[in-house]
C-alpha cells in the first residue's frame, strides 16, 4: 500500500513520565497514551487537513486508519507500525526530512496500543462530561475533599505523598495574593494566627472573596483572554475609548454574575431584551481587537483582519480551540474546516465598523463609533441618589413657597409665581456635586448591529478571493448545530450555544474555564494547554476530575463558588517545600504533591510593593492611568506624534489593572515582568528571570519612590532600635520577623549608607526627591536615605516578589 509519507505534528506529547506509570498498571487509554504521539509525529499529513492529505490516510479516524495501516493485533501486517521501525530511509516514518524522530519509549507505546487492540476513543475535550465518584483510598487522614480524594488517588499511583500543610502565615500571603493580588497586612496576620477555629481559614476565604479587591485580581486574568488595551495596536496605535469596559469586567467578577451571563453580554449585549447600560458596555469586548486608522486603508482588507481576528478570540477563550488555524486551509489537528473559520466568523457580520471606516481619525483618543458616554456603576448610583436628594430639597422648598404665597393678595401672589426662589446653599452643593459627576462620564466604544455583511470563504485567506462559498453564521460542523433564534443566527445564539450544557459546548466551556482557575490556584492546569484543548495540547493528567468541576461548575456558572471550592481543599493549603526526589519524579508538580511556587504577575509585584510603601492608592474604577515612564520611550510613535505623560497626583499610585495599556510600547515594567501586549489572547504568561527585571526594581522611580516611603514607615511608625526596626520592616513586607542572617546583613546596608549620606549631603537629597511623594521635612535626611536603601533591598528580595 503506496503511503508517501507520515510527518509532523507541532503539539506537546503528554510526558512520558506521567504516562509510562499509568501504562504499567493498566490498558493504554487513547485519549492519554497514543494520541499524543500521533498528533505529534503523523496528523500532519495524516490528519484533517484534506488538501495536504498524503497517501488518503487519516490517522487521526479509526475507519480510515484501520482500513489501509492498521490491524489490531498484527503487528506484522500493520504497515503503519512496519513502516515506524524499518530501518529503510525511504520507508521510514517519520521521514527523516521531517525533522521528527519517535523516541524509543514512544514506539514501545504504540506497538503495545496495537498488540492491545488498537483501539481509538472520541477526542476527550469534545465527549460531554461525564461524573465521576471519587476514589476511596486506604488510610486517608490527609483528604478534606473530593478533590483532594482524586488527587491523592493519582499521587499514590506513582508512588507519591503530600507535602505538609503550610504554615499559617504562608498559607494566608498565599491566599490573599491569589484571591485580590495584595499582600495580608500585619493586623490581617495577627487575626489569623490568633483565630484558632476550625473555620479560621474559610473565614479569610469567605472576606477575600467579598472583597472588591477580587473583582481587579480576577479582572487582570480576564483582560489578558480578551486582549484588552487603551490603543487600537496598528499603525499609530493611537489611544481609542475603552477603559468603561474594564470596569465592566470588575463589576461583574466583583458581583459573581453568572459566567453563562457574563458571556452573553459580551458577545450579544445590544441583542438582549430591555439591553441596559452595562450589557451595551459589556459589548466593548467586540471591539477590543486591534484596528487601523491609516489613510488610505482598504476596507474590504480590514474587515477580513478583524473577522480572523474575532474568530482566534472568541474560540480560544470560550471553547480552548486554535479555530483560527483554519483561516487559510482546514486544520492540520483539529477536525475544523476553513469553512467553519468563516462561518464563525459571520456572527460578527453585524457589528457596525462602518463609522470606524469613515469618522475614525488619527486623533488622540481616536474616534471609533459606534460610542456612547457613560458614567461608572458607582458614579450613577451616586448620581440617582443625589437626584433623589435634589428633587426632595425642591419639592419641600415648592411647598413652603405654596403655603407662603397662598396667604397673600391675588396680585402679590402673581407676582411671588413669576419669581424663581433662589437656590438654597444645600441644592448649590447637590447641583455642583452632580455637574462633577456628569462631567466625569467617559466615552466607551460599543456594538451597534446592522444588517449583516455578506461572508465568504477566501481560498488561503486570501481577501481579494471572491471566489469562494457564500457562508452564513454557523458553529463548527463536527459539533452539531446552533439553535438559531430567527432566519439567522445571531451573536446571542452563539453565546447561548456556547453556555448551553446540554445542546451547546457548555460542558467545553465549562472544561475549559475551570482548567484556566486551577491553574491560577495550583500554578499548572489540570492540563497545562490553557488555550489548546485540541490536538496541539496536553490530555488532563486528572481528566476525571476535571470533567467533576466542569459539571459542577455548569449547574450555575458560579464563578466565586468554583473558586471556593478550589482553595479549600488539603492540596491548595500544602507547603509549596519539596524534596530533591520528588522534583525527579515529578518535576512539573503534575500529580500536585505539593504547591506551587512563582514569582508574582507584574501588575501584583507594582501593587504590593505600592501596599508595602503605604503609597497605594485604593480607589476603584475610573480611567486608565499612567505611571512614571522613561523619557522618550514614545519617541517612535507617530500618526501623531506624542509625548508620554506621566500622572502628577495620587493615581500615579493606582493599581497596576488600571495602568494605561499601550499595545505597541508596553509600560517598561510590565513588559519587563512578562505582562503581554494583548494582541492575542494570553492565557498563561511566560515567567522569566532576568537582570532588567532587577534592574526595574532598583531603578524604576515608582519602586525607588516606594522604598521611601516604606523607609518613612519605618521611622515613623515603627520603633528606635536598630534591630527592632528591621524587623518591623520584615512583618510589613514579609510577615514574619527577620532572621539572624538578614539582620546581620541589613546592619551592615544600614552602617554603610549613614556613613556614605552622612558625607555627602547631596547625595541624600537626590535619592529623596524622587517622585511626587513629599518628604518629611523635619525627617533627617542621611538617616531617611540609608533607610531608603535598606527598604530597597527588602522590596527586591525573591521573597517579597513570590507567591509562596
């Protein structure tokens, strides 16, 4: 049988060291053992893609695949195994040009797959969940939970234990980073050390969770999926009107709205019945891609870059799917065709870019209509309740005016009507207060619908090819059909197909969020492709719980019950210390034998450095702000030119979630802790350790400015000896005391930098006036600076920077 060639397939096989201990114990699982390796070495020219299909082989379905390479059982008459270990260059497969080799262990893999059976399974992201009951395992004193069930389950299959508990102090920093990205005050500290219940820690979950610091921890996560930005990303990547969408996403985490809602006013807000003023703003999200403003722009360009565009987005954050793989030919994977690229891409037909096309302008922010002007959800509560106020102060003032002119002579009273009462001083300050809050209202950019655009399918993306098929809205057509609400499918009816759990991919949806909160509790998925659930990705190590979660968490989309649920277990609440034998065994924590360590996301290493210092400003909401920035760092934007310019008030302090987001020159620290640039979806950041990261920390104004400021609390709040105050400063940054090394250390920064500001005056001077933060003038200023370097070297330690 002619079969020219199997080749590559670009996705992670499952490591074989988590694969090989489930082999010995039982039949090789498709899903988990095989398909890994096929999709890795042979769906490539052996898979979906029917233009690039060698020899008519589809290794990727059983009928093909057993009808002309495999027979199960015969390892002699199998010409797909014959063909892995000939020893022929011509025939061997991979073939060499491939760059692909299989190794040994995987060969050994597939030879017992076919000496078993060869028997395929469904692809496991695509079966709807299923339940599962939780293993029973002997001698359990460790388990808090059915989670914690499953998990010790898989940990003694390999031969693995827990780790201890964490210490309180650990285990409240850690939980207080995960859930609002702040550190745990002393007072926070104190409280939970001394609450010796049983409940103390479900207590701290209970008030982190309720706190409004939750909805900007869980938002920053959230703005990453969705590549939010203050500027459109092409050419000029001049500033356009979000920012009220971000407050959106924060409202909504903070008020725990149902997943399955939060996803219909994103994608079909304006569609919704009695649409209101949040569920339009929600629809920014259909206008967060990155657009152009360049004259002479083709339109008809432009409007296939964002239907791709819209397409990679809404399949990588609802279903985990590369969907936008097919935009030029099907999938080289994945059972998506480039018709249903196009198709989905025709739910979006109805958003009006229109306007953004004629009035969009290179001006700063530049104009992308459809916009509305809308104040924050505090700001019109705010609003409803001072209008309250103002029409009671007017309807009594009516009154008494009434009451007064009834008692006069008829034209005394014509006269009295004609005047208009002066405004009292208590109407002055209602008026004035609402002026101030009308004024702060902001421009959003919104989706208006209009009559669909007509969708066709560019042969290789091509758009100058109209050659192709007509398409309407559609779901991929492996996956059935959407329920569509009238003659043609709306962007609600995909919001709706993708929340419905029981003739939609809500139960996929479900896998795929869930997945994504492990991994921001645990530090790695249940599987580690946050945003490939296809065949590129990485089976579950713990399918079965996984598929537990997602059902659980499709009963009512309760995102901060899910979240509960996760960190009270007896696995979150371990020690993230470990041995040298279990890092061999286990060296991606994948069996969760112990937490995680990791530094920090950027914006949280600002925020707590900020909270540390005292300088962070807690106020919620409002538009994006801009830190202190090195001079000439826009020097290469143009269209138009521009100068960048850093706040001089107290939201130069703000959190790092509402830092101006510019797409092409990222803020330097963020950029330098990893942070993306949200031009794609970003649903794992990359963690890298490298000497500019330090260097931002010594050297960046607001970190430099934050060690004075800690240095003031020191000396201010904190006691007169030496010693004593180091550790002060310990409790404030670290939460426990310094040890006698660090003391010993810190004596000596101390010693030598009052020496060295002590002779050099102005050398102090110049260290204090960095920033905006005024300086005690009564403060001694040798003595304030070598503080200022002894917090400096507090806020640079990994300690302070790692979520533990």
């Amino acid at each position: 049988m002619p079969m020219k060639s199997l080749s590559t397939f670009a996705c992670l096989a499952l490591p074989l060291l988590i694969a090989a201990p489930a082999a010995a114990q039982k039949k090789l699982d498709y899903n988990q053992d095989v398909r890994p390796i096929l999709s890795e070495n042979c769906f490539y020219c052996h898979g979906p893609d029917s233009a690039h299909r060698q020899a008519d082989l589809r290794l990727d379905e059983e009928a093909s695949a057993k009808e002309y390479a495999l027979i199960p059982g015969d390892l002699d008459g199998s010409d797909f195994y014959q063909r892995i270990i000939s020893d022929d260059a011509d025939l061997q497969m991979p073939p060499h040009e491939s760059g692909k080799k299989l190794k040994p262990a995987e060969v050994a893999l597939l030879k017992r797959w076919i000496e078993e059976g060869a028997e395929y399974a469904p692809y496991w992201a695509y079966v709807t969940p299923q339940p599962h009951a939780a293993p029973t395992v002997d001698n359990d004193a460790w388990s808090q939970t059915e989670i914690d069930r499953f998990l010790l389950d898989k940990m003694k299959s390999v031969d693995l234990s827990p780790a201890a508990a964490a210490d309180k102090v650990t285990l409240l920093r850690r939980v207080t980073f995960d859930l609002t990205g702040l550190p745990p005050t002393p007072q926070d500290v104190d409280a939970f050390l001394a609450d010796d219940s049983p409940d103390a820690f479900e207590k701290v979950v209970d008030r982190l969770l309720a706190s409004q610091h939750y909805g900007e921890r869980m938002a920053a996560y959230w703005l990453d999926l969705v590549r939010y930005a203050d500027t459109v990303g092409y050419h000029g990547d001049q500033d356009h009107n979000i920012s009220p969408y971000r407050d959106y996403v924060l409202d909504a985490l903070n008020d725990n709205l149902p997943f399955d809602q939060f996803t219909r006013e994103q994608l079909a807000g304006d569609l919704l019945p009695g649409s209101t003023i949040d569920q339009k703003i929600a629809t920014g999200y259909n206008r967060l891609l990155q657009t152009t403003h360049e004259g002479g722009l083709q339109q008809k360009e432009y409007l296939a870059i964002y239907a791709a565009d819209r397409v990679r987005n809404v399949s990588l954050v609802w279903m985990g799917a590369t969907v936008g793989c097919a935009q030029c030919h099907d999938h080289k994977y994945d059972p998506y065709s480039i018709k249903d690229f196009y198709a989905l891409g025709a739910f979006f037909a109805d958003v009006d870019e229109a306007r953004h096309f004629t009035q969009g302008t290179n001006a700063l922010p530049t104009k992308r209509p459809p916009e509305i002007k809308v104040n924050t959800r505090r700001e019109r509560a705010e609003l409803a309740r001072l209008e309250a106020e103002l029409s009671e102060l007017r309807r009594k003032r009516d009154n008494e005016t009434t009451t007064e002119v009834a008692v006069k002579s008829d034209e005394k009273k014509e006269q009295e009507a004609a005047k208009k009462p002066p405004m009292s001083p208590a109407e002055k300050k209602l008026v004035d207060a609402i002026k101030r809050l009308n004024d702060a209202a902001r421009l959003t950019m919104v989706t208006e619908s209009i009559a669909p655009r007509e969708m066709r399918v560019l042969p290789r993306g091509n758009w100058l090819d109209d050659s192709g098929e007509i398409v309407t809205p559609a779901i991929p057509e492996f996956l059935g059909e959407v329920s569509a609400s009238g003659d043609r499918a709306t962007r609600l009816d995909l919001a709706n197909w993708l929340v419905d759990v029981e003739n939609g991919a809500g139960g996929l949806t479900a896998r795929v969020m869930v997945n994504r909160l492990w991994y921001l509790f645990y530090g790695v998925g249940l599987s580690k492709s946050l945003d490939d659930f296809g065949g590129q990705g990485e089976p579950p190590v713990h399918p079965e719980l996984l598929d537990n979660l997602a059902i659980d968490f499709a009963t009512d989309w309760d995102v901060k019950r899910i979240v509960k649920r996760m960190v009270m277990t007896a696995a979150y609440q371990q020690s993230s210390q470990t041995t040298a034998e279990v890092r061999r065994a286990d060296p991606y924590n994948r069996y969760y034998s112990h937490q995680s360590r990791h530094r920090l996301p950027a914006e949280m290493v600002r925020d707590n450095i900020l909270a540390v210092s005292e300088l962070l400003n807690l106020e919620y909401g409002g538009p994006s702000v801009k830190p202190y920035q090195p001079a000439g760092y826009y020097r290469h934007l143009n269209f138009p030119k521009r100068k960048y310019g850093a706040d001089a008030n107290d939201q130069q302090w703000r959190r790092g979630v509402y830092v101006h987001w510019q797409r092409q020159f990222l803020h330097p620290m963020l950029k330098a802790f990893d942070a993306p640039s949200r031009e794609e979806c970003t649903a794992q950041r990359p963690r890298s350790n490298t000497p500019l990261a330090a260097l931002v920390l010594l050297n960046d104004p607001t970190f430099v400015e934050a060690a004075r400021a800690f240095a003031t609390r020191i000396l201010t709040e904190g006691p007169n000896e030496d010693a004593q105050r180091i550790n002060f400063a310990f409790r404030l940054a670290l939460s426990r005391d310094a040890q006698p090394l660090e003391q010993e250390v810190l004596t000596k920064v101390l010693a030598d930098n009052r020496n060295i500001y002590q002779a050099d005056p102005k050398a102090a001077a110049e260290l204090l006036n960095v920033g905006l933060q005024p300086t005690d003038k009564q403060a001694d200023a040798a003595e304030l600076a070598a503080w200022t370097q002894v917090a400096r070297v507090i806020l640079n330690l990994d300690e302070t920077l790692t979520r533990n």
